[in-house]
C-alpha cells in the first residue's frame, strides 16, 4: 500500500512539474520563431561622469619607485560594467593582491577594498578629490599595544602615462603622516 501511494505522489510530482517546464520550453520556442534577442544586461554605469572620473588608472603598468628601482606590476580594467576598477597586483617578489574599487552613489564617494595574500583586507571607505587626485583614507582601531592608524592613498595623474600612488600612515589622528610607499605607475607599450 505503501509503495504505491509514493508512486501515485511521483507521477503526481512529475506531471506537476511538466505543466510549469511546458512554458518555458513554449516561450523559448516562440522567441526562437520570432528572432527576438534576450534582454541585454543593464549598464546603468556607462553614462555617469563619476564613475569614469578613475579611469586614468585603467591599463598595464610597470611599477617603481620615484628613483626607477623596479617594484612591481599592476593590470587594472574596468568591471562590472563599468561600474568598478579591478587591479590585479603583482610585487617584484612575487606577491599578489587585488583591489576593487568603485564610486558609492549611497555616500558620494569612491571607496576601495584591498586584499593581499598576507590575508590583512584593508577599506578605504573614504575619499576626496584634489583637483585630479583621488585621496582615500582608512581607519583601524587600537588593538593590544598597537595605536589606532589612518592609512591615507593618494592616486595622482601625471601625466598620460604615468600615475603616482602614495601611501601614508599616521597614529596621532591625522596630524602627522609617514610614507609607506610611493610607488609611480609607468603605462605599458607607451
């Protein structure tokens, strides 16, 4: 008895089934008739002057110190249509990380998130622009003996083929700030 209730409740699952998969497979078909292409993916970023505002990071680079000691390279491209920059960074020494970064219309700022294989994430959650800089800050409480810390990033433009990014730290609330890095961004196949 048993045994058959559960094929009664099978054939019943099936047929169910069938009756909601026939509409699809009927609309696949009618579209197929009638040549009509799918819906293209939205780009609501294509047009939105902030969003391309970064843009002068986009390419491959070969990247130095101010004096030419060579430090790395970097791969950065435009995602998401548009609506975000991925860098792919890769040290001298073989180290990699990558950093998203976007403008969030919800803050009206840029933000960045980075991530290397040391696995210490750090978020510039803020920024601001100076002239055609972008400046993004982070914040890390204290934790233990170490103090809180501000880390400052600086992307400048210098010129078509170049761009400086300038890394800074300061303990005392942003009162004084030290370099940690100050890397130039040299355009490749310029």
């Amino acid at each position: 008895m048993r045994l058959s209730r559960c094929a009664v409740t099978v054939r019943r699952c099936a047929l169910a089934l069938s009756v909601i998969w026939l509409p699809a497979g009927v609309l696949r078909a009618q579209s197929a008739s009638t040549g009509a292409a799918a819906p293209r993916a939205p780009t609501p970023c294509a047009d939105v002057a902030e969003r391309h505002r970064f843009d002068f990071w986009i390419g491959e680079w070969e990247v130095t110190t101010q004096g030419g000691t060579r430090v790395g390279s970097s791969a950065v491209q435009s995602v998401s249509g548009g609506c975000a920059l991925l860098e792919n960074w890769t040290s001298a020494r073989g180290g990699q990380g990558k950093s998203l970064n976007a403008f969030n219309p919800a803050v009206g700022q840029w933000q960045q998130y980075w991530i290397g294989q040391d696995g210490n994430p750090t978020e510039y959650r803020e920024s601001t622009w100076a002239g055609t800089s972008i400046v993004f800050r982070a914040h890390a409480p204290a934790t233990g003996t170490t103090p809180a810390t501000e880390q400052r990033l600086t992307f400048s433009a210098i010129d078509s083929v170049t761009v400086r990014q300038h890394g800074e730290q300061s303990t005392d609330g942003g009162t004084t700030w030290k370099t940690t890095y100050d890397f130039y961004y040299h355009r490749k196949g310029r």
